[in-house]
C-alpha cells in the first residue's frame, strides 16, 4: 500500500496525518507495533541496556526514539502492589550533646526489604536521577517536615522506616529520603552512605553519598527536588557522621 503520502507522525501532544482512509490507518498501526524501536537506557553497570519503555503512538520517523519523545499528554502507569508496611518511627534529638540520630540508625537502611526491592527492580539509575523504568520519568520524593508530618514531635528529628515512606506517597524530610534512597541503592547492588552535614547556612542535613558511573555521587532532596551532584557536593560545609549497612562512623 502507498504511505508516501503521510506527510507528518509526530511524538508530541498530538499525531498529524493528513489525506488517510481508514484502511490506511490500521495498516499504519500494524506497522507501528511490528518496527517501532523500543527506548532504552543504560543499565547500573553501564552495559548494552535494557528496555524501560513501551511504544507510544506513532513513532516510524527516521526510525529514532529517545526518552525525550516521551509526549506530554501520555502517562503510562505502573501500578504498585499493595504492600502492608508500619510505620516504625525512630530517632530523638538530644540537645544536650548534639547527637542527631539514633544508635541503631543503621538498621533503617534495609535492601532486602519487599516494598525496597520492588522499587530496585522498577527504576533504573542515571547519573542525575533516578528514573522508572515503564516511562522514564523521575521518581518523586516529597518533601514534608516533621513538625507537620507528626504534628510538632516534642523530641525532635523522627525517622520513618523506608518500607513505609515508600509505600506511602514518598513523604518525609532529608533523613528519611536518604535512608530510602541509600536503601534502594544497596538493594541494586551499590554501597551507598548516609552522611550527615552541616551545610554553607550552617543547617543540619543528610545526604547519600554512593559510587557510580565511575565518580562519586551526592543525593541531596531540597524542597521536593532531588539533586544528584557528582564528585563533591558544593552546598556542605563540614561531615560529621557517616551511616552504612554496617554501623555508624561518627568523623571527628
């Protein structure tokens, strides 16, 4: 059959055609689904890479997609089994000698944990984010404050276990993403850190600080936004305690 006259398939909001019977479009479709290259991205380890996403509209244009093709207006879904989890929360602020986390904090970083296991196997890492696999798109970490997570805590700092942030809208403050976010990372199979800072404005922080794509990285969440700089992170001022799978290494 002559296509010669389709003169526009784009991946945007919308697809042009023009001057196409219906027969033609089902031909088009069918097309579609046997050649339509499927989109990829490196895998953790910088191999060949694997498919993380799925065929959208129309997409037979000089035979390349990228994850930037994505159109706005398309969603697609994934849809998170319903994981019972509780909320085990932890940590009190001792203001007298200025400890600001608690002894067994190391055991909130949990790889083989159900609800962090499904988030390795169902997102990939770049080197500025961390992205699902279905659609490409950024997994979101929300940031919330304590004081209004748990109503003003009179103890201070409260640290939520990983599955439950997790499972539950990805809502919480600096400590709990980085303990999530480092839990997720050793469950892919990289040693990550949770080290607490003191930042250039002199305000407490906790960040992850993990090796991939041959440089050290800084996961730092900032008011809902994750970002992930590499080799040092420029907003820290001093490290005083670092936080792994092993223990806890207070920096003198």
């Amino acid at each position: 059959m002559e296509l010669n006259y389709l003169k526009t398939v784009c991946v945007e909001k919308r697809v042009l055609i023009n001057h196409i019977n219906l027969v033609e479009i089902i031909m088009i479709v069918i097309i579609t689904q046997l050649y339509l290259p499927q989109f990829h991205l490196l895998d953790l380890k910088g191999g060949s890479g694997e498919v993380i996403g799925y065929p959208t509209i129309l997409g037979i244009v000089n035979n390349s997609l990228s994850i930037d093709d994505y159109p706005e207006n398309i969603d697609i879904l994934i849809e998170m089994p319903e994981f019972e989890t509780d909320l085990r929360l932890m940590g009190k602020l001792n203001r007298n000698n200025h400890i600001l986390y608690p002894k067994d904090a190391s055991s909130y970083i949990v790889p083989e944990n159900e609800v962090v296991t499904w988030y390795a196997e169902n997102t990939v890492l770049t080197d500025d984010a961390l992205l699902w696999k279905h659609n490409g798109s950024a997994v979101e970490f929300k940031y919330q404050t304590d004081n209004n997570l748990f109503n003003n805590p009179p103890d201070g700092d409260m640290w939520q276990n990983p599955d439950h942030y997790l499972a539950n809208g990805t809502i919480g403050d600096c400590e709990d993403f980085s303990l999530a976010f480092a839990s997720i990372l050793e469950a892919k199979g990289i040693p990550a850190e949770v080290v607490g800072v003191t930042l250039i404005n002199e305000r407490l922080h906790w960040v992850v600080r993990y090796y991939f794509s041959d440089q050290i990285n800084y996961a730092d969440i900032n008011r809902n936004n994750v970002i992930i700089w590499h080799n040092s992170n420029p907003t820290i001022e001093e490290e005083w305690v670092i936080i792994d799978i092993d223990g806890i290494h207070p920096i003198k």
